[in-house]
C-alpha cells in the first residue's frame, strides 16, 4: 500500500476539483479530504483489513471499507 492507491481509490469517488486534500498522519497512509464547507473523509489503509477505509468528521469512530464506495459508482 501507498499512497497513489488512496488516492487512486478518492478519484474514483470524489470530485477531485472542488475539495483540498491533506495528509493525516493519525493514520496509516491517511488523506483528510475537506469541501468548502470544511466538512472531511479521511481515508486511510487498515493493515488487517488488507483494504482502504474512511470515516466522516463527526463519525471518527464508525470505520467504513472504501470497496463498498466503489461498487456504488
């Protein structure tokens, strides 16, 4: 894991044009993804999960798989 497949995994599922993204080292390989409003996901790799995850600010301690994102899209 590394950080172009988070990313790779936000292009998939965020408008990349309208958000900032910043590192967020309170996780592994974690990307803080902030609107206009200042609300955020952050996305990050869970090792024992083997599979990217993210949380909704507000929500930091109900974890949700990125692949369940995709397979929305």
């Amino acid at each position: 894991m590394d950080d172009s497949q988070i990313i790779h995994c936000l292009k998939g599922i965020v408008n990349m044009e309208d958000v900032a993204i910043h590192s967020y080292s309170e996780c592994p390989f974690g990307k803080k993804v902030v609107d206009q409003s200042g609300d955020y996901i952050v996305f990050f790799y869970h090792a024992q999960k083997d599979q990217v995850m993210y949380f909704f600010k507000g929500l930091e301690k109900y974890w949700f798989s990125a692949d369940s994102l995709a397979l929305q899209y």
